[in-house]
C-alpha cells in the first residue's frame, strides 16, 4: 500500500490567515472520512494557520488576539468532527437466528497489493467504529479463516468473505472506491 501524500497537501492550506485551518480541516476530513485519521492532520495545521493569523492581527486587531487565535484553535477540531459524522453509518438488524451489521466504509484511492491488505483495511477501520459486545466476537475473527474472493464484473463489485465459526465477514468493494462490510453473527 503507498502512502498517501493528500491529506498533507490540504494540511499546507492551514498558511491562509484566519480561514486557513478550518478550510484544511474540513478538506482533509472530507477526503479522509474519519476522525481519528484526521486529528494526525490537525496540529500541524492549526500551526500554520497560528502563525500566519498572529502576524497579521498582531499588527492589525492587537485588541481581539485572543479571541481570533481561540476561533482558528478550537474550530478546525469541531468542522472535522461534524464533517466525519456523516460518513458513519452503522445499522445493526437482529432478528431470532442472527445478528447482522452492516456498515459503510469509505475506501480512498489507494493501490491494494492483495485482498487481504484491502480486506485488513476495510476490517480495521469498521473495527474502530463497533462497540462491544460485537467488538470482542469481531476482534477473533482475525486469527482464522481463509480469505474467499469473488469477482462481479457485470454488477461492478468485489466480494471478499471470510469466516470464523458462526461469524462470517462479507466485504463488498464497489468500482466508485465505496465498501459495505456485512457482518453476520448467531447469538
């Protein structure tokens, strides 16, 4: 997997005085589409924005400097966190037989070696977003089974499944760089 270089070229619009931090905070989450990933961006863009606000209102609002440096601080944290807010969507179905959770995860444009380097991917972030109980089953899941891949080229889709028991991971990778991660447990 090569590392992706984008999110730091957003981090590099932090330099715009007063604005700069909150438009690379909500161009790195969008592109990222998580919170956690894009708190890596943050301090060196909150920063950039610091030091090109503080010498332009030093010399021109010396009177609101506190207030203007609270703003480019604090805001670039809470357009990233209502930003990501809408990429999670998590639904869990139950009925008498099994527990299903399906879950949206963005996948970005980056060039997957194997399956199973896409399959840990898409699998570890969805692990960042579950909550226990299902978090502990899931995290088991990992030490067994073989990786089953199956190829929809009419349908425009990947399939990539692996088991473990009465748990089993269904990963359906889309042309458009989108995966929906089904998993489906019994009680």
């Amino acid at each position: 997997m090569d590392k992706d270089k984008k999110p730091l070229y957003y981090a590099f619009l932090g330099v715009i005085p007063y604005a700069g931090s909150s438009i690379a905070s909500f161009s790195i989450s969008e592109y990222l589409k998580d919170f956690v990933e894009t708190l890596r961006y943050i301090p060196f863009t909150v920063g950039l924005s610091l030091l090109s606000t503080f010498l332009i209102s030093y010399y021109y609002f010396r009177n609101f400097l506190l207030e203007i440096i609270a703003i480019v601080s604090v805001a670039p944290l809470i357009i990233a966190y209502f930003n990501t807010r809408k990429f999670e969507a998590l639904q869990v179905n139950v009925n008498e037989y099994y527990i299903e959770i399906i879950f949206k995860v963005p996948v970005k444009t980056l060039d997957f070696e194997s399956p199973t380097e896409l399959f840990d991917y898409v699998y570890s972030k969805a692990l960042k977003r579950l909550k226990p109980p299902y978090l502990l089953k899931l995290k088991a899941l990992n030490n067994c089974g073989n990786l089953r891949v199956t190829v929809k080229e009419e349908e425009g889709y990947i399939i990539l499944r692996k088991r473990c028991g009465d748990t089993s991971v269904e990963v359906k990778i889309y042309k458009d760089k989108n995966a929906d991660l089904k998993v489906t447990m019994s009680y």
